[in-house]
C-alpha cells in the first residue's frame, strides 16, 4: 500500500473514531437517564418481578433501544395507575385508552394489540346481548377499562375482582358465570393453575384493544418521543413476537 493511502486511510479512521467520540459523548450522559415505569399484576402481559410477562419483556427492549434505564414497579393494577398519575416524570404500561385517562396521561406509544371475549365453561357468549340475556354473572378486573365497557353495554351483572387468579378459580367453582378478559390471559393463568385451558369455551372476540404504554403528564416531550421511536422500532424486532409466543405456549 502506498504511503499516501496508507496515510489516507489512516487519516478515515481518525476521523471516524473522533466523529464517534463526539456522538457518544451525549449518548454515554444520557445512558444515566433513569426511569420509573409502573405496572399491574396483568398476567401474560405482566406477571410479577420473578416471571416477568410480554409487557415487561417489551419494555426491556424499548429501554434498551431509548438507552435509558427502566426501574419497573408493580402495585394492583388501580393503584400502579395512581402511583404513575402522582410520580413526576413516571410511566404506565399496559393502559387500554380512554377519554378520561387522556386526561390524566400523556400517551406514549401502542405496546400490543389484543381481543378480550367471554370466557365460560358451558356455553359461548359471543355478543354483550347474549351476556346480558342470559343473566350470567361476569367477572371483571377491579378498575380496569374491560370494566366500563360493560356498564355502557348495559351489563349489571358484574363482580369486580382484584386477580386474575381469583378470577379463574371463581370461574372453576362456579361462583362468576363468565370472565370478561384478554383470550390469551385466560388461557395463560388457568394453566398457570395447573387447570386444562381446553376446558374454556372462549367466545368470539367483543372487543379489541390497544395496550399503551403511557407516561406522566409532565414527562419532558424530548423523552416521550425519544420513546415513541424506541417502540416503533421495538415493534420490527424479530424478538417483539418471540417474546409474545414464549408465553403463548
């Protein structure tokens, strides 16, 4: 190689190597960056501490992309969102959207897609009018959107329950009729229980929802969208649905 090129390329690689410099010295300051994000106790989507869940495991990956640091707190489901709503600067993941959180919340970016059905032991509910003809007492998770859309849909035939493990059971022994939820939670907690799933008749899909990941109302603009492109990018990871069938097994 002639002196000259040998001297251009080294000339390149210092360049190169004073350009990455300069852009990782802002990357390295913000990799300090350290968030809080609540979550509920919402199997599959997030389990506990130990066991994690599709939700939890997608969070990792968008911190991961953001380059911030996540610390992930768990509370009952009604409480992560008061926690999130008076935590400056703080996030909230999974929350289905609504008019009255859209006031409480900045939404960040759709985590997952989901369907939510009647689930029973006999015969399939596969409209709100059919739960509602047919008088079956519904279970629902406490202070959960799932919960509104049946008071609007005109079902009073409803148990608000705090888990859903104490859901499953009560549908076991008979004390709810039906569990208003996600397919996949059903399916996943009965047989976390050590129950068949085959023995759930799960209906047709009544609604269908978005999973959001939502922040503080005062979370700096810079972070949200900074998040907003982690997630978009999170969602073309071939690990996004890797992660969403290990526990879909």
């Amino acid at each position: 190689m002639s002196f000259l090129r040998r001297y251009s390329t080294a000339c390149v690689r210092i360049l190169v190597a004073g350009f990455a410099l300069l852009m990782a010295s802002p990357l390295q300051a913000d990799a300090k960056l350290r968030l809080t994000a609540f979550t509920g106790y919402l199997p599959p989507l997030s389990i506990d501490e130990r066991q994690k869940g599709i939700a939890v495991e997608l969070m990792e990956l968008v911190a991961e992309e953001a380059g911030v640091e996540l610390d992930i707190r768990f509370a009952p489901w009604k409480r992560a969102q008061i926690l999130a709503e008076t935590t400056s600067g703080s996030l909230l993941f999974t929350a289905a959207y609504s008019k009255a959180r859209r006031d409480r919340f900045q939404y960040v970016a759709p985590l997952i897609y989901t369907e939510s059905a009647f689930i029973t032991l006999d015969q399939p509910l596969d409209t709100f009018e059919k739960a509602i003809e047919t008088g079956k007492v519904i279970g629902v998770h406490l202070g959960s959107q799932r919960s509104q859309i049946l008071q609007r849909s005109g079902i009073r035939n409803v148990e608000e329950i705090p888990t859903a493990e104490q859901m499953s059971t009560m549908l076991r022994t008979g004390r709810i009729d039906a569990w208003y939820t996600m397919s996949m939670r059903a399916s996943y907690v009965y047989r976390q229980q050590g129950f068949d799933p085959r023995d759930l008749v799960i209906g047709a899909p009544v609604t269908h929802g978005t999973q959001w990941l939502v922040a503080n109302k005062d979370l700096d603009p810079e972070i949200r969208a900074r998040l907003t492109a982690a997630v978009s990018r999170v969602w073309r990871d071939p690990r996004y649905w890797q992660i969403v069938d290990q526990y879909s097994k």
